[in-house]
C-alpha cells in the first residue's frame, strides 16, 4: 500500500483485507513485525486520539514514531508559495515535510480546511500539496475533507458489533455545536458507511446539506456496495428502524468559511442535540456512535452518552487496531 | 499487580519483591521483557522526573510509551460532572481517560490536588474518579495525596545506602518555600519511612501539622513495622541523632486552600532553610534528601544540596529503576 | 566514544570510521544494535531536524529516547549559580541536568548561546559547564560555537555526491537575514570543510568575519589535511571555480550581542542572497548547501532552492545517519 489518503481509493477488497489485519492483530500481537521501522507523525491541526493511537499502534508492531507539531518549540512554518520570508517564520514547509518525511519510512499528516474557498477544499488541495512533498508513503491522519482512518475504525466498530451492512440502516445526523465545524469527518462517514453497503441517511437542517460532490461520492460507492444514499431534515421519517445514529456537527455549506452567516444560520437549532427520544422508533439495538472529541449536552445528552448504546469508546479504541492494520500493510513484509 | 496507587496497598512482602526486583534490572537489564507493551502517560499537572523516568524505565525494558498533556496541542478537556460543554473545552475526560487507557497494557495518571477541600483531598476522591474510568491497570504518577513512586525510589536509596531501618531516625522536616505546596509527597513520605520500620519525626512549626488522617495511617504502619511516629516543632530535639533529614515545603493544613492564610502563617519561617548547623547533633553520616524539584537558597543552602550528605540525583535515578520493578510485575509475565 | 563535542576532538581516523559506519547503516539497517538502550535529549534552545533525526535515528537501531525541552509543562529552570530561587524557576538545571543524564546512556543537549559575551561564547563556557553536570557520554546537539553533526552530516553529504575534497573549492557565504544568527553553524562549518582538506573561502560583507579564534582553527585543520582557509568580501573572486556556496547568515561579530549596532551593520547588504547569477563563475557541478531552517527569498531564491543545484534536503536527511554512527560507537558493543 503506497498512501492511505481515502477509503475510496482501497476498494472493497482491500478494505476487508484491512479489517481482517485488524481483527488479527487485535488478538494476536506481532510485537516485532515493524522492528525497526520508523513512522513520522505530522501534526498542523490539534489531536489527542490520532497522537496517541498512532504511537501506540506503532509500538505494538516494534516499531516506533516522532512527533512533530507547531506548539512545539520549533521555528514558525510558513505555507504560503513564492513568498519573501522576511517575517515571524523561519522555515517554508517545502523545507520541513520532506526533511520530516525523509526521517521516516511513512509519514501520517494531520491538516484541518482553513475554510477559505469550499471548493478548494473539497479537492483537498491543499493537502494534497503537502502529500506531493513526501518522498515516503503518506497516512491521511484528517485533511481537509476526509478521515480514512476513523472511517475504517467506525467499519471494524460495527462489524465487530454485528451490525448489518446490506440493509442495515445508518443515520449520520447533523448535531448543533457552539462552532462551525469541518467538513471532513461527515464525508468520510457518508462514504464509509454506503461503501459497507448500507441505507445511509444524511439527517441535517435546512443549509446543512453536505457538498453535491460529497453527495454524488457516497452515492456512487452506495451503487457498487447495494447500499443507499438520501438526504433530509426529516427526523421523525430518518430515524425510524436505525442500526446506528452516528452524530455529528458541521459548519453550513451554504455560509462556509462565514462565520457570521454560520452562526445565524444555527441559532435555534440547539435541539439537535441526540437524546433518548431520537432512539423511540429506532431498531431496538440501535447504536450511538460519534468520533469524538463530543460536546456533552450539547452534541449529545449525558444519558445517551453513558448509556448502553454508546460505542464511542470501541470506536476510538479501533483508531488503533484500524491504523495499525494499515501500518502492517504499508510497511510490513507482506504486500 | 493490578494497580500501583499507594505503598500502604502492597504490604511488606510486595515491597521488598519490588526493591528486589528493581535492583536485578539496574544491574542485569532485561531489553525485551515487555516487548510490545505499551504504557500510557496522562500528565494533567507539570513533571520532568515523572515524565523522563517513566520513558527512560519502559524502553529500557523493550516497552514503549505515548504522553498525553494538557500543554500539547489538544482540546481542553472538561473534568465537572454533569455540564453542559457550550464553553471552551471540547472534550470531557468522561471521554479522554478511557480511550487514552485503552491504547496502553497499563496508564500513569498525574492529577495534584485542586485544594478546593481537604477532606476530599486527603480522601484522593478526584483521582479514584479518574481512575475508576480506566480499564487497564492504573500506577499513581502523583495524586492529591499520594506518591508511591518517589516513596518506593526513597526507600530503595536508603537500601542502597545501607540507612538503618530499625532504629534509624528519619526526620521529615517542613521547610520554607514561597508558595504553598501539596500534600502529596510529605503524607507519602512519613507512611513510607514508617513502613520501613524507622523512627520517624515529623518537624515543622505550628500551623502545619500533617492532617490528622495521614499521622494515623503512618503511625498504623508504624505499629506493624516495629518502627515509631511522633511529630514536633522543636527543632533541636528532633534533629538529634537523625539518619536523614527530608526535606519537603507543605501547605497550611489549617488555611488549606486560603493563599491568603497560609501566606501569612509562612511569614517570618524563611529560616526553616536546611543548613549545615541542621546536622551538627545528627548522626555523622546523616544524609539530606529531597524529592525534588528544590528551590536553592530558600528549601536548602547550596552547602548542603551540593554537598556529600545529598543524594536527591540518586532519589532521582531510583525513581528510574523503582518504576521499572512496578512495570515489571504490572507487564510482565511474572507475577 | 566518550563523548562527540566537536569533530576536530575526533581525528582524521575516526570521522572516516564515523562516515564509513554512516554509509552502512544506511544500507544495511541493524534494528537491533542498540536495543535497551536510551538516548536523554535535552532542548534548552528550539529545534526540528534534530529533534527529529535523533528520535528516528534511535529507532532505526532499535534504541529509545526521551525529550525534555523548556516548552513542556515542566517547572521553569534557573541557569544561575548561587542564586536565592525565590522567584518563578522552581527547578535549577545544577539538578535538572544530571537527572535527565541519568536515565539515559547518553545525553544530547542543544543549547545556543546567549550571546551576552564574545569570548564566553567562543569557549562554549556556558554549554561545557552544562555538560560537566552529566556523568554519561554527550552528544553536542548545538552549542554556542559548533554543531558537529551538522558538519558530521554535510561532509557525508559531499561524499555521497563526489565532490572533490583535496582540491575541492568551498565557499561558505554570508547571507542577509533579518536578524542576528549566532556562529556555531559558520564556525563549525569552515573547520569541518577545512578538516575534509578543501579550499574554504569564507566570504562576508565587512564587519561579519569570522571571530580570530574560529579562523585560527580552520587553518589548523587545513595544514593537516593539505587544505586551506581564506577570508574576503569580493564575491567575483570567492565563487571562481566553486564546487559548493554553502549560505549561512550570521551576526556581526564587531557588534556582538548589540542588536542595534548589528542592525546598522547589515543594512543595505540584502543583496546577499544567494541566486543563479552567485553560480555564473563556479564549477558547472557546483552545489547549493544550507543546514535550514532557510528563509526563502532573504537568505537564497526560490529558484536556486528548487533547483538541480540544492542538495539541502539531503543534508537534511544525512542528519540522521550521521548521528546514527555516532550513537552507534557511542553505545554499541564496538568501540
């Protein structure tokens, strides 16, 4: 496996040959399978489960990680091309990824949409242009319009639950948050879960609707699996028979990178906050799952949260076991 | 060993396989004995020794460690039960503690104490809640009142050092220190030198007494070890014939969590600065110790710190090699 | 190797062996050759490539590191002898230091000077004090007045481009950069060029040469190894025939220490950028060399940094080789 950038790019196959990594390596450690191996760690945007899942997916397989993130005490990086640096910052990333990728056999990068052209960050082009800079396989640790490693821990999370894939019915629901949120983690599940072949449901207010493109994506990979994709503010109608809610917020489409027009736009939706009610007409052993980091009582109840159909920790606790499935294809022996 | 949170836990025997093990590995290392194990850290207060020395211990042992830290570039993390997260912080450690367990076979945890209530402080209720939301087994990395690491790594230095345990007089003495400090090291101390059958006194002036609860369970420990606990603010009588002055800040038990208080209780006590009149009745080969970090000058003179009679490096080192016997039973595939 | 200072305490005959383990660590990875062991570093001053390439470097031979650097959430360190710490540093580094060396079997530490006296700085006062706290072997990360495995790495990096060392012409070249850079690159840089028995010229506006001492050394270096040292301000003269332009902004040494004084100095002299026309005169193989970070447009163009010509990157990546040999006969079975 030379990237790990999008679910999309692995096929089916090689996403059940992924989570057949997992599964194995979940029960039966191969503490010397990466011996001597080096994974570098990037980090632009804030992380607390990627940070830690990664090193200690790393360490399991005898292998080992750096860090390198911009509070650290490093010299200021600068982005921007073509520039005179006569400024704050003392090193260009043209410089600094592939100096970093070098030290490593992959390198995982973790860069957040800086929300200024919706277009350009659905194309993910600025992450892209970091990934050009490596010279060593790369891991999408969240760019700007996916998340491929929480998709595949999310696909584990269910198989490992039993949850139905052909006709099981997935409800990503839009949740209202103090702030405009990514983008990246919604298109990464849409897809995700219509790849697994289920009844996806995007359930969102007026001016929440997900990017056509990201639409068209998950509907295309919904075509091949036998899945369904649709889209609606219709609670009562979405959340009727669900395996799964799978929370989350998002900053609106139609006012991106506004956060003005945002935050009218959200007022007075602080009732999407996922409750007991939202389960009353939803398959008796319906989940609840979130990526986290999770607003309590505000993306979701304290009771929902707590309770029994709360999987978000299994969920990031499969960050690891995902991950380092993708580590022991990308630089193991094996293909 | 399931958990490691106080010495009082262990008992004698557990206590002496620990030291015993920990001074097999600083002499004959055991590179692979926890290969493939991963420790995780959870610094929520400041550390160096703690955060070195649980690193240094673990790969020294082919292990392996992730650090979480609130300075590092992560989401605030929220600890009140029950609110409502519209504020700052994106993350509550309902959340954050049990995933950060999950990607380790054991996880360090550091809280001080929040001073808000000395009852629950000395109860440890905060700790034991973070603790009770891990899976995995958990060692004490410095809780409100409780450090059995710096305990374990004193009495091995005292081992090392042939100090008598019967009939060897261990003063634990109160000292200057512009701010006030926690409890933690000084209640772990006395109970410490106690269990190891040692005269113990407790020197310090009027006002910081040692809460009642801890001088019990010391002198309970003293009962069973042949040892003895008595507390004084008579320097000269306490002094006499002393194996090792420990020298430790503390706040005002009295004016606990008041700065104001406690500020002036201090007032006027800068001479409790340890100095070489200190030893002048002490055994002659009384030695000075500390857990460190020390203020120079103002806890002890430099005479003293940089003198013969200090061994606060060696405490330092010990802390090393004390961790990796607990890691060792902990990991292992010993008991 | 007790300890790695400075490349002119190594000799001739052990840089070749340095160099030739290098190269077959490249090669041929020994993912166990240091195996238990532990690599202390210390950052008292910022850094990237070395923060990274050492963590890597470890790894790669099995070892393991851990970082402390002022930036953690560690208790601020007091640097000055004798002093009352009644103020904000809870922690003084005459205890920090030789703690942190003694968990590890080595110890690197960065620490830049602080460029309050010319002469201090040159000795390396302040860092040799540093390392005569540590009671295991020291690896010099950057120091006042030298970088030795920057040096160990550029002439690795020579090597593996043949290019000429007897007869070899190399230019180190002051370049503009806003601010005051301290001296340990350039002067590492012209004893390190000298000592591989080249033709150095360093060239520099008037008021940036090099410190009397420094220059003293180089040409030491090169009576022994057949090469020579030279200093001018006319560029025409300096880049006839070159084989490489390594760039490096530094401050003025007449003004030492005095930002204003050295602000004067260097206005007007923004011509010294390194670009195409810098190379019209030189060898048609000549290289471009910088140890980064590197300002864009300031201290060399785009276009020249982009280029064939530039082989920054792998200097870069020569970092972590280099510093592998030098763990290696450091802390390997070998001597």
């Amino acid at each position: 496996m030379q990237q790990f950038y999008d679910l999309a790019d692995c096929g089916a196959e090689q996403v059940d040959k992924l989570l057949a990594t997992a599964g194995r390596l979940q029960k039966h450690p191969e503490p010397r399978a990466l011996e001597g191996k080096v994974l570098s760690l990037l980090f632009l945007s804030p992380s607390l489960r990627t940070l830690a899942s990664f090193q200690a997916g790393m360490a399991r397989l005898g292998g080992n990680t750096f860090v390198i993130s911009p509070d650290m005490s490093i010299h200021g990086l600068e982005t921007r091309p073509g520039i005179v640096m006569d400024g704050e910052a003392a090193e260009h990333i043209r410089e600094a990824v592939p100096v970093i990728a070098s030290y490593g056999d992959a390198i995982g990068i973790r860069a957040f949409a800086d929300r200024r052209n919706i277009e350009t960050d659905i194309a993910d082009t600025e992450y892209k242009g970091l990934g050009a800079l490596c010279s060593t396989p790369l891991i999408n640790m969240e760019s700007a319009i996916n998340h491929p490693c929480q998709s595949l821990a999310d696909w584990k999370t269910m198989d490992d639950l039993a949850i139905p894939s052909q006709s099981g019915k997935f409800v990503l629901s839009w949740a209202y948050h103090p702030r405009a949120l990514p983008l990246a983690v919604p298109s990464a599940t849409v897809h995700m879960a219509a790849m697994r072949g289920m009844d996806v449901t995007v359930l969102r207010p007026d001016g929440f609707e997900l990017p056509a493109p990201i639409m068209e994506k998950a509907k295309a990979a919904a075509a091949r699996s036998g899945g369904s994709v649709t889209e609606t503010d219709d609670r009562q109608q979405a959340l009727e028979g669900a395996h799964v809610i799978y929370a989350k917020s998002w900053s609106s489409t139609r006012h991106y990178g506004d956060r003005i027009g945002d935050q009218k736009l959200r007022t007075g939706l602080e009732d999407w906050c996922i409750d007991d009610p939202w389960f009353e007409t939803a398959d008796r052993d319906c989940r609840f799952m979130h990526c986290l980091p999770v607003r309590r009582g505000v993306v979701v109840s304290d009771r929902v949260l707590d309770g029994p159909r709360s999987v978000v920790i299994q969920e990031a606790q499969n960050r690891m076991y995902a991950q380092m499935a993708v580590l022991y294809h990308m630089l193991g022996s094996g293909e």
